[in-house]
C-alpha cells in the first residue's frame, strides 16, 4: 500500500471530485476506523454512487490503503522538512522540533493523524501488520539517524545502542502525541463537532519542555 499505487479511473476525475471522494473517505476512516467504516455513509458524503466508489478503487481495502498511503506521505514530508530544517543543530533541539512538528501536523491534520493513530494503536487496517511495520520502521529509522548524528557528535553518550535508543524514543514519542490527539482532538470529531480543540499552546509547550529534560539527562555526555 504505496503513495504510488495506479488507481487510473480515480485519477482522471476532475480535481474537484478527487477531492470531494478523498475527504470523504478520509473523514470517514478518522472517525470510525476501517472495521466500522460505513461506505453508505462515505458515499453519501462524496456525492458519488457506490458502484462509481468501487469502480475507483475496487474494494473498501484499495480505498483505505490510498488514504493511508497518502496520511502515511503527509508524516514523512513532516519528517523529512524537520530533518532538512533542523541539519546541523544539536540533537536536543532537532528532538524538540520533531514533537513539536508532531503536534503542529496533529492540530493542523487531525482526521489524517486519527487514520495514522488508529492503526498504530489498534491495527485497524487491512493487512494491519504490515501497515503497523511500515509506520514503525519509517520512524525509528528517522530517529536512528538523528542518535547516530548525535553521537558522531559527541553530544551522546558512546556506549548507547542507536537501534534500541531509536525505539525508546520512538515509544514515548509516539504516546505522547497520541495521548494529546485523544484528550484535544478525538473528542471533538468523534462527535462530528468540528476539526479539535488546538488551543493548548502553553500545556504543550511545558510537556515537551519536560520531555526534552528527562532525555537529556538521560542521554547526554557527562561532563
């Protein structure tokens, strides 16, 4: 289930309709999961009969996988923009800006980030355990990189395993950002209110402030 994957009828839709089915689907996958997903539901939502739906994309799993595929493209330009940002600074600071990017992508995109927790969290998907080793693997070799790059540095200890301190990172990461989605975002799309509540700048701000203290203290060279 690759961004790249052809759905050829899909594509030669005018702009518009493409548009219309992707929200549609997308809002209807963030808010109910895959399993309980109602493609009545979806289509009504899109405009479209569901016979044009399956012509599309062929089944509800072809549908999912283009919507993951795409959610799935939308985390790594996250992480890709932050490491290319962030070259050259020190770990701590590209630390930080990588759960800030986190919450900034969860408050700007929570219907995509409910699709992208849910499988983590529930395997939801079709295929969900390769769906879940993909999103794994995409992340901790990103968080990887950036422990090594601190360790070549000399801003780590030396006797860290890059692998195991990609994971522990990749765990409390990953929880916090989910825990922030359920208490500020999932409430408010769960009930079809709107699109979350993001105004928790200060409360976020102090959590990762608390984060970035225990890694460090943690991590860093003894001087």
């Amino acid at each position: 289930m690759k961004p790249e994957v052809s759905h050829p009828r899909y594509e030669k839709l005018e702009p518009g309709t493409r548009q219309r089915i992707f929200d549609a689907a997308l809002k209807e996958f963030g808010r109910f999961g895959y399993r309980s997903a109602s493609m009545n539901r979806l289509v009504e939502g899109a405009g479209i009969s569901k016979g044009a739906l399956f012509k599309y994309f062929g089944t509800k799993s072809g549908l999912f996988g283009y919507v993951y595929s795409s959610t799935l493209s939308e985390v790594k330009n996250v992480l890709r923009e932050v490491r290319d940002k962030t070259f050259g600074e020190p770990f701590f600071t590209r630390l930080e800006r990588i759960i800030t990017a986190g919450l900034e992508f969860t408050a700007r995109r929570p219907l995509s980030a409910a699709v992208y927790y849910r499988v983590i969290y529930t395997g939801d998907a079709p295929h969900g355990n390769h769906i879940l080793g993909e999103i794994q693997d995409t992340s901790k070799r990103f968080l990887r990189s950036l422990v090594e790059d601190g360790m070549a540095k000399g801003e780590l200890r030396e006797d860290l395993d890059p692998e195991r301190a990609a994971f522990i990172l990749q765990s409390v990461l990953d929880r916090f950002l989910q825990a922030h989605y359920l208490e500020f975002m999932a409430p408010a799309l769960d009930s079809g209110a709107g699109e979350g509540n993001s105004g928790t700048g200060r409360k976020n701000d102090q959590w990762v402030q608390e984060i970035i203290h225990i890694f460090r203290n943690g991590m860093r060279v003894e001087k």
